[in-house]
C-alpha cells in the first residue's frame, strides 16, 4: 500500500507532538502514574491518621501518674533518642496494640512541652 506523499510529514507531526504533550504533562502538568497516585494516597493517609492518634498519645500523657519522671527523661534524651523514650514511656502504644508507633511517637514529641514540665 503507498500512501501519499503528504500524510508522512502528517504522522511525523502527530507522533512529534504526542511525544511532546506526554513529556509536558508528565513533567509539569501534574500527571502522574498509577503507581505513583497509590504510593501518594498510601502516604497521605498514614499521615492522617497519625495526626489523628495525637490527641490520644497526649492524652495518655497527662493521665500517667509518673508524668513527670517520663517528662525528665525524655526531657534527657538526646533529640535522635527522644522518640525512643516516648516509646519506652508507653505513650505511643495505642489501646488495642501490643507495640509502640514509631511514627507516632515522634509526632507526639512535638506537641509535648518538653521545656515547661
């Protein structure tokens, strides 16, 4: 089959083009793969409900009856090992689980006054 000599600078066009709306839309048009969207959500909800545990582990500090020992030794601890120590104080460990959150624990460190215990 032959065909006309004008449609190949036609294709040439199309497939320059699509080449160029794909690497635009990829680049600074915010498209992204599905992959990339699953990781994004997987990483906004893990966000969201460690705020939302924030309370509870606050909570759960200001009901401790050894508040201000903890406070201390938090208080103590280098900044990389504070975590650690919220973690080893309890206060990370959600009802219902066995094991402290890491994540958690050191979300909860900001809001705790660690300068006015």
């Amino acid at each position: 089959m032959t065909n006309p000599e004008w449609l190949k600078p036609g294709m040439y066009g199309a497939l320059l083009g699509a080449v160029f709306v794909g690497v635009v839309g990829f680049s600074w048009g915010g498209w992204m793969t599905g992959g990339s969207a699953n990781k994004l959500a997987s990483e906004m909800a893990r966000d969201q409900v460690i705020a939302a545990l924030v309370p509870i582990c606050h909570d759960m500090s200001r009901t401790d009856n050894q508040r201000l020992a903890k406070l201390a030794t938090i208080q103590a601890a280098t900044s990389y090992k504070r975590r650690d120590a919220v973690m080893d104080a309890g206060w990370a460990t959600m009802p219902g689980s066995d094991s402290p959150n890491r994540d958690l624990a050191k979300a909860c460190i900001e809001g705790l006054n660690l300068d006015a215990s």
